[in-house]
C-alpha cells in the first residue's frame, strides 16, 4: 500500500518522501532495493498521514490510487486471471500468506460474491483502513474487468458522513453506512465472466518465463495445452487434476490416460511446471521468495523452499546468494 499512498500524497500536492522513507519504497526502485514496512510501522505512517490531512474520504482515495505494481507477482496474477472470482481467490490465498493481522473474506451464496476485511489489531481510523482496501478491490477490479463494472451494494461499518456523495459516486451502487463490518458484494454472473482479454497486462518477467517454458513444446499435444492450463491456474493454489480436465473440457480418466501415452502422470506434470519456472524466478531479483512461492501454488514459503532444495539441492536463498557472488 505504500506505492498507493506515495500516489495519493502526490495528488495532495505533498512530497511523499517527507512520510516515506526512500529505503521502505521509491517508485524508482525494484522489489530487491525495497525492505518490507511492517504493519505496525505502516500504522504510524497511516495515522500521520489521516491526521495531516483530515478528509473524511481519504480512505477510499487511498484505495482508489493502487495499481497492480504496488502488489508486485499478486497484482499481475490479478490482471491475468480468467475471471474476477479467480483474481479475488488468489488475492485472498496471497494475503494468508504475507500478512497475519488482516484476513480476507470470500462468502459466496446464489446470485452474489461477498468480499469482507478483518483487522486482527486496534488500529487508529479504523474506517480509513477498511474502506481503502474495499476501494482496492474495486479499483483492481475494474482494470480487469472494465470500468462498468459495479458492486450491488457496499457496507461500511463507520458512521454515516456528512456527505455521502463522495462513496456513492466511486463504488456506484447503493452504499450503507452503520452496518456490522466493512464488504462490498458483486454479482456472481459478473464475477463468473471469463474475461478474455486479462493477460494484456502480465509482468514481463512472468510472462517470458512462461513462454520460454512452452516454446520447446509440440503445441499440438494434450502435455503442451495442460501445462499451459497449470500455468494460468497455479496461483490459484487450488490445481487439481480433477479442475485440470475441466479446464480441458475432458474427464478425469481420460486425461489420465492421455497424459500416460505421453509418459505423463498430473503429478510429474505439476512437478516440472514448477521446477522449470522456479528456475527462471529464483534467477530475477524482482520477485520475492514469497511471491515466487504464490505464483508456483505453494501454501507457504517453507513448503516452496524444501521443494526447491529437492529439486536442486540448496535453498532459493542459496541460489541467490551464489548468483550475487
């Protein structure tokens, strides 16, 4: 959030550098220069920040000012996602992985998607807090889909504002103040749509390792078409094989089947997809340990890390380190 609010302080005609300091972010910087802010430090900077500038709205005008680069391998694997309710489940999974204090909530029910926020820590301007990330939801929202894209309602815990218009005009849709927490709710055929054009905008590097990837392959194989499918689903974290022969409009013995004429199983499959990828990202300095293990569909980075020493016998840290030297 500090590439947002670095741009909200540029709209308020104030020098971001005077709230953070360079070594935290700098847009001139690359993930490799940056040390990570903790949350209690982003708290601070948070609180200086709302009570400099005292806006009732500032909140969803922090939200409203992310862009995919703030969230670095998340916020690509966001914009390439096949639909907005692929992007939100892989938003959800990326943040249990980074952070322990703010958990994310995804209720579906027929006919709507509900989003919802829970700050496991006291923080000052609470509202503020939960209505940027709403509003971020919104905003990375509509870089996918379209800027037509409306909630059906948004619920704010805080209280009713002076002015409501500010949260009306921005999330489109009828928004209730006074409610018992903080969710916005979309229509399920809008967050089901496949969007067909959502990898225009796929990091440079995620996408020459995937190319890189399938180029030595027959594309005319059932191994080529799935690992391509492995790919796009990884950061999911939820590939299966019974998910991959439907995503292949196939069954699941079937598949099986095909992938042994090959001499292929899901799992050997699986397997190199991440190995050769792992490769590539552990080699750019621009993604995290973290964010690697997201984009292969680990549940952590310990997990990503003894798969990674199986694999090639030292640690991604240890990859790295020799690289540098």
């Amino acid at each position: 959030m500090l590439g947002a609010l670095w741009r909200l302080l540029e709209e308020k005609g104030r020098n971001p550098e005077d709230y953070i300091p360079r070594y935290n972010y700098h847009p001139d910087h690359g993930a490799a220069d940056i040390h990570r802010l903790g949350f209690e430090e982003f708290i601070q900077l948070h609180n200086r920040v709302a009570n400099e500038v005292q806006e009732p709205a500032l909140g969803l005008q922090l939200g409203a000012c992310v862009h995919p680069s703030h969230f670095g391998a998340m916020g690509y694997a966001f914009l390439a996602s096949s639909s907005l309710r692929t992007a939100f489940y892989r938003s959800q999974r990326f943040l249990r992985m980074v952070h322990g204090r703010l958990v994310a909530r995804i209720d579906e029910a027929p006919g709507h998607m509900r989003l919802a926020w829970d700050i496991n820590a006291p923080v000052p301007f609470p509202h503020h807090f939960a209505e940027s990330r709403l509003a971020a939801a919104l905003t990375m929202g509509r870089m996918n889909f379209g800027k037509e894209l409306r909630p059906l309602e948004v619920t704010l815990s805080r209280k009713t504002p002076e002015d409501p218009t500010p949260w009306e005009r921005f999330f489109g849709c009828p928004v209730r103040f006074g409610g018992n927490d903080d969710c916005i709710t979309f229509a399920e055929k809008d967050v089901k749509r496949v969007l067909t054009a959502s990898n225009r905008e796929l990091v440079r590097l995620h996408e020459e390792a995937v190319e890189r990837h399938l180029r030595s392959m027959d594309r005319s194989g059932l191994v080529y078409r799935a690992r391509a499918m492995l790919v796009q689903e990884l950061p999911t974290g939820r590939v299966t094989e019974e998910a991959l022969a439907e995503r292949l409009n196939t069954t699941q013995r079937t598949l099986q089947r095909r992938l042994r004429d090959e001499g292929e199983t899901f799992r050997s499959l699986l397997t190199r997809v991440r190995k050769d990828l792992a490769q590539h990202y552990v080699r750019e300095p621009d993604y995290r340990i973290t964010e690697i293990a997201f984009l292969l569909g680990f549940s952590d980075t310990s997990a990503f890390s003894r798969a990674y020493r199986d694999w090639f016998g030292e640690s991604p840290t240890m990859t790295r380190s020799a690289q540098r030297n």
